[in-house]
C-alpha cells in the first residue's frame, strides 16, 4: 500500500512538472511578441505631433501659430524625413513610411531646420 502511494505520488509530481515547463514556454513564448519597435513609435510619435500642431493651427483661425521642436533623429539616432503632400503629414525612416492626415491641404512648407514655426496666414499654413 505504501509503495503505491509512492508511485502515484511521482506520478503525479511528474505530470505536474511537464504543464509547468509547458505554461513556462508559453508565457516565454508570448512575452517575446510584444518587443515594441522604438524606431516606428518614435516616428509615429513626431508625425503625430506635427499633424496636431498643423491642425490646431488651421482651426484656431487666422493669425494662429505655433512652435514646434523635432527630434534630430530618431531611437538610436536613424535618420528621417518628413513630407506634406495632399492633406498628409508623411515620415519616412529605414524605408517604412507612416502618413497622418491632416484637415488642411494648402500647406506651404520648408524643413530646413528641427524648430519650426506653423503659421495660419488667412487659411494657409506656412511652415518654417
């Protein structure tokens, strides 16, 4: 009788410590999948912003302006590039792209420098 209960005692252990080792994988498994590309959300975070900026701008009116400050770079110092074309702010950066819309198309722009100034002179945005 003792010797069964021994038995089953291991068996049972043993059966535990497989769906232990097997949880284990899958949380291992699953905690992998969420690594976050820094890169986009950098990129997505800076259009973002410039889209905001370009929209409050157009609906406070007249006269509206704003200052904006982008980043030299993006995470771990990769290089992009902002466009305006047709209602869309686009940043590009290592050959993805991401657009943002924006609620204006008349947008006359030059991004010579990271501090810019969004000017509303009578319905158009000036960017400089």
């Amino acid at each position: 009788m003792k010797s069964q209960i021994g038995v089953e005692f291991i068996v049972i252990l043993s059966i535990v410590a497989v769906l232990s080792l097997i949880i284990l994988n899958v949380m291992d498994v699953t905690d992998t999948a969420n690594i976050v590309d820094e890169e986009a959300l950098d990129a997505r975070e800076v259009a973002d912003a410039l889209a905001l900026r370009i929209n409050n701008v157009y609906l406070l009116g007249d006269g509206a302006q704003a200052n904006i400050v982008l980043p030299e770079t993006l995470h771990k110092g990769k290089a992009y590039n902002l466009s305006l074309v047709d209602h869309l702010v686009s940043i590009s950066w290592d050959g993805e792209i991401y657009t943002v819309p924006v609620v204006v198309g008349n947008i006359s722009s030059s991004f010579a420098d990271k501090d810019l100034m969004i000017k509303n002179l009578g319905g158009k945005i000036v960017i400089t």
